[in-house]
C-alpha cells in the first residue's frame, strides 16, 4: 500500500509539471505574433527629397553682371545650361555671338537667345530662362545686427523690410544712429553721401519718409 501511494503521489506531481509546461507554452505562442509585430524593422524613406523653388522674381527685374541664369532649349541640351552674366554685361552661349543681357529683363533676353538660336540653324526654339541666383542687385548690413550679411535687391525693399529680414537688432544696437550709405547718390565732392537713420522714431511712428528709405542697389548699412 506505501508503494502504490508513492507512485500515485509521483504520478499527480508529474502530471502537474506537464499542465504548468503546456500552459506556459500556450502563453508564449499567443504573445509571439503580437512581440514580432511590434518587433517589425520600419521600412526606409525611400520618399524623394525635393528642393524649395526659388522665389520669383517680378517681372520688370533687371539683370545685371555676375547674376547666374539657366537657360533650358527644348530639345537641344547642348544649348541648354546655366551661364553667368560676365562684367561687361554678356553672356556666351555654345552657338552664335555673345548676347547682351545686362540691363534687360527676362522676357527681353528670352527673345534674343531666341533669336540668336535661329540664326545658329534652330529652325524654332522653344527657350526658358530662369534667374538661378542673384548677385548683381544687393545690398549689405553691418554691425549690431543678428543675421549681417548681403542680401538680394530683387525689387522694392525698405529699411525697416532690410533689418526685419535680417533678424532685427542685436540688444545694445544705437537706434538712433545708423549710418546708410548710398552707392548711387554722390556728394558735390564725389563721395558717396551718407544718411543718419532714427530706427526709435521709426518704431514709434514718427518721421517714416526720412527714417525708412527705399534701399538702392549697393547701399550699405551700419548699426553701431
């Protein structure tokens, strides 16, 4: 009787053991999928990256020496690319006579690559012409302001649209006491006259005409 009541005991403690062992295992494949799913590798950004377009210019800007142009001639690519707009004011394509493209605007300049194709045997060109960067019409702001540097005159600009772009004044910065200088407006002794800018009477309203000038090609900035 003592050894069948150990068998017996041994049996029941065996059985347990399998129960636990095929709970255990029912648990982990019920939870498998769910850790495999979340486990999933991401798929990559295959995604393409574009490029902001450059702003557009208005229509009545003129070029100018240094400024960078593509021009794009449907179906002829090697007439086609970007060319720079040399100090004498032309630019130099792959066929035909220099053009003189400063001084005019786009439209104007379309028409005469558009030309000076057809006289280099293109029976019809169809021509594009893009201002990739400009660099003839600029104007510079210097000293205490956060974002110093050169920046594109590509149509009306203010002083105050100027500073605004360029971050705005630094704390210490004298708002009463900037210096423009012209690059166009001369003095009766040649040089180049200069203007005294009140930017604490421009914020408060006061003396806009004389405090807030439209900038001109070249004019330079000072904010002591």
């Amino acid at each position: 009787m003592e050894h069948g009541a150990k068998t017996m005991t041994q049996t029941r403690r065996i059985l347990g053991i399998a129960a636990a062992l095929a709970t255990a295992a029912l648990v982990f494949c019920s939870a498998t999928p769910s850790q495999a799913q979340t486990a999933k590798p991401a798929t990559p950004d295959t995604k393409p990256k574009t490029t902001p377009a450059p702003a557009p210019l208005p229509a009545d800007f003129v070029l100018g020496p240094d400024d960078i142009l593509t021009i794009n001639v449907w179906n002829a690519k090697e007439v086609s690319g970007d060319v720079v707009v040399r100090p004498d004011g032309k630019i130099t394509l792959p066929v035909g006579n220099d053009i003189v493209a400063s001084g005019l605007t786009v439209d104007e300049l379309k028409e005469k690559v558009t030309a000076e194709l057809k006289r280099g045997f293109y029976e019809d060109p169809t021509v594009f012409i893009q201002v990739k960067a400009v660099n003839s019409r600029f104007v510079t702001i210097t000293g205490q302001i956060n974002k110093p540097g050169r920046y594109a005159l590509t149509g009306p600009m203010t002083l105050l649209q100027l500073i605004s772009s360029a971050g705005g004044l630094q704390e210490f910065a004298d708002q009463k006491n900037i210096l423009l200088i012209s690059a166009t407006l001369k003095a009766k002794d040649g040089q180049p006259m200069t203007f005294k800018i009140n930017y604490k009477e421009l914020s408060e309203g006061k003396n806009a005409a004389k405090n807030n000038p439209e900038l001109r090609p070249g004019d330079q900035i000072i904010i002591r």
